[in-house]
C-alpha cells in the first residue's frame, strides 16, 4: 500500500511574481516502485503524509539476537510528492513559480539530485521545454519585443566542462574582472520554438551516451547543465549579442551514490568518485550560504559550483529537488538524499523512532 496524499502548497496559477517565492525551496519526489522491484518482493518503505510535506522511511533492521524491527526516520520539506504526481504538477510547483525571476535581472536554478534510478532525468528532461513555452508567453508582451532566448548545454564530468552542442568540446572557464566567472568557447543557440529546445536536449543526450561504458553507467557520472539565457538587444538590433538579462539553470546531478565511489578499486572511478563527492558537499554550502543570507558565498569549492557563481548571487531563486526510489533495497541511499536535502533546507529536526 503506498500511502501519501498528493501537493499541499501549491503556488498560484500563472507565473507570478518572485517576490513571493522562497530563496530556497526543497521538494521530494518519490518514483514509483517498479516491476523488477516488485519480482524481488521489495517493499516500499516510503510514507507520505496527506499534507504532502513530511514523510517517513520505514528501514528494515535487524538486532544482534536478528530479531526484525523496524526504524522510522521522519522528514521535512516544503513539498513531498507522491508517486502519482505527474511531471506538470512538478513543474506547476518547482519551476513555473521561478520563471518571472529571469524577466528581473534574476538567477533562476532547478536541481535534480538523488540516487541513479530515482527519477532525476524522468523528472528533468520535460522542465526546460515547460519553462520555455512560458518564457515565449511573457516575451510575447510589447514591453519584451526586444528579448531573445539562447540555450547552452554542457557537463561537468571529472572536474571538466565539456560544451554538449559542440562535439563535446572540452572548455576552460575564466575569470572577467568583476568576478565573474564565464566558459571559454561555449555555444549558444537561439531558441526560436519550444520544440528547439527538446531537439537541443536529444543531441545533447546522444553526445553525452558516446562513452564506452554506455550511457547510463557515464551520464551518472557527470553533472549535465542546461541554460536558458534571456538577452536583450539594443534599439531592436539583434546582429549583436545581446546583454544578459536572467538566466534559468537546470541541472542534473551526478548520481549522489557517485560520491561513495572514493573506495573503488579503479583509480579512474576512485577519482570521479572524489570529485563528484566534492562538488555535491560545495553546492550544498553554497545553499546553505544562500538560505542564511551570508554574505560569503564558498563557490570555489568545485568546479559545479564555480560554474554556477552568478547564479548564487543577487536576485536569486533556487529550487532542488531530491528524487527518491521507494523499494527497501535502496533505504539507505535514500536516507542519504533525505538527510542531504534535509541539511539544505530541511524544515524539521530528522526525528528517529523505533519500534518492534
Ligand atoms: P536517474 O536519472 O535518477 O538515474 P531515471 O530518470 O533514469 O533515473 O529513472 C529511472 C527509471 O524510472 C526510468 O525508467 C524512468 O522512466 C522511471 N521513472 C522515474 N521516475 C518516475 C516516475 N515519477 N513515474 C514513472 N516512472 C518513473
């Protein structure tokens, strides 16, 4: 029986304004458990509450006598999704609520983070294009005539940039004099209708795939980077590139159990496995950092985060969401994404309880 109600805090309709958006917003999302899940017996040990803000993860253990009982691990969030919420309903309540920001000189970021499996991608992969359509909706008010929106891809794999829509093209980044930090080299590509955008994505995806390990087993490995840039051109002119006026980020992170490769018999993994582990502790400071209001922001902690400075400063909107698997065999990776978000932004003390 899966239990779990469905979105409580659902923002208003429409795209409003970002005033009235969180900094920070952390929301869960569990996948639904699967048919080889299912072959194997696996329970789902994930329950959510009606409200669809907290939810408990009821590990299996065992005592030393091997007695079985149970350990219940309580959690926090602004939303916890249930299985049955579709991808437009995460939209609806992640991303649409930030689009305004981009119009306002803003930053706008969506993470992915969780567990390979848990959904990162399947959550992912649709956000752009509805991002997108909305952009194209608020361009089309006379006072945007002169904006145009250009898309970048990119990963970050083993502490390097590499441009997706450009052969793979591995890029330095560099630092202009008022502390900005910007890739070298890096392709833009204008985005004309929304369906560029799932093109872009499709070529992206396929140049990510080439490694000879295959694709999931690589594209785990790396943090993929897609940004939506909103420029504006001058008296109309649009032979010149435009000025920056927002940029929407969405990231799709490194499967965190990556991090845990630091043990790994394969150098080559062991270090990935470092790098990755680095980045995701970096960026989870650097929230942190945000959420607090410091002024001290420690970018400099990864390359991830380097890359994504102008996006932790000045009119900033961030949301992460922490995909989830339900099934028992992956307890203790979710308890990990759920202790990572919770150190986020967690709004509750993680609450452990046993019982027999
Ligand atoms: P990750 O990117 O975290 O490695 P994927 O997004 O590839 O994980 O998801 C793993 C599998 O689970 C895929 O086959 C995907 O289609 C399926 N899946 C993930 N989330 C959902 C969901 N919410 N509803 C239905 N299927 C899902």
């Amino acid at each position: 029986s899966t239990p779990g109600g469905a979105e409580t805090s659902r923002p208003g309709s429409g795209n409003g304004p970002p005033a009235g958006v969180a900094r920070i917003r952390v929301v869960v999302r569990k996948r639904p458990i699967n048919k080889k899940e299912l072959a194997r017996k696996e329970e789902d040990v994930v329950w959510i509450d009606e409200a669809g803000t907290a939810l408990q993860v009821h590990e299996p253990r065992q005592k030393v006598d091997l007695t079985a009982y149970v350990e219940k691990h309580e959690f926090m969030f602004d939303a916890v999704l249930n299985d049955q919420v579709t991808n437009d309903e995460v939209y609806r309540l992640t991303v649409e609520p930030l689009v305004q920001t981009i119009f306002n000189k803003g930053r706008a970021t969506c993470f992915a983070y969780g567990q390979t499996g848990s959904g990162k991608t399947y959550t992912m992969q649709p956000l752009p294009m509805r991002a997108t359509a909305d952009i194209f909706q608020l361009m089309g008010a006379p006072q945007h005539h002169d904006l145009q929106l250009w898309l970048s891809y990119f990963e970050i794999y083993g502490g390097k940039v590499y441009d997706l829509l450009n052969d793979r093209r591995k890029l330095c980044m560099r630092e202009d004099g008022r502390q900005q930090v910007c890739i070298v080299g890096l392709k833009e590509h204008k985005v004309e209708a929304v369906g560029d955008v799932r093109d872009f994505l499709e070529r992206g995806n396929s140049t990510r795939s080439t490694g000879v390990t295959g694709a999931n087993e690589e594209s785990s490995r790396s943090h993929a980077i897609l940004q939506l840039a909103l420029k504006k051109h001058k008296d109309g002119d649009f032979s010149r590139g435009g000025k920056l006026v927002g940029k929407f980020s969405f990231i799709d992170l490194a499967g965190s159990e990556r991090g845990a490769d630091t043990y790994d018999n394969d150098k080559q993994t062991r270090l990935e496995g470092a790098e990755i582990n680095k980045s995701l502790l970096a960026l989870k400071e650097c929230i942190r950092a945000l959420d607090h209001e410091q002024g001290h922001i420690p970018f400099r902690g990864s390359k991830l985060t380097e890359v994504l400075r102008d996006s932790f400063v000045g009119n900033s909107r961030t949301v992460m969401i922490a995909n989830i698997s339900p099934n028992a065999g992956s307890c203790e990776h979710t308890l990990n994404t759920l202790r990572y978000a919770d150190r986020v932004k967690g709004l509750s003390r993680n609450q452990r309880t046993s019982n027999g």
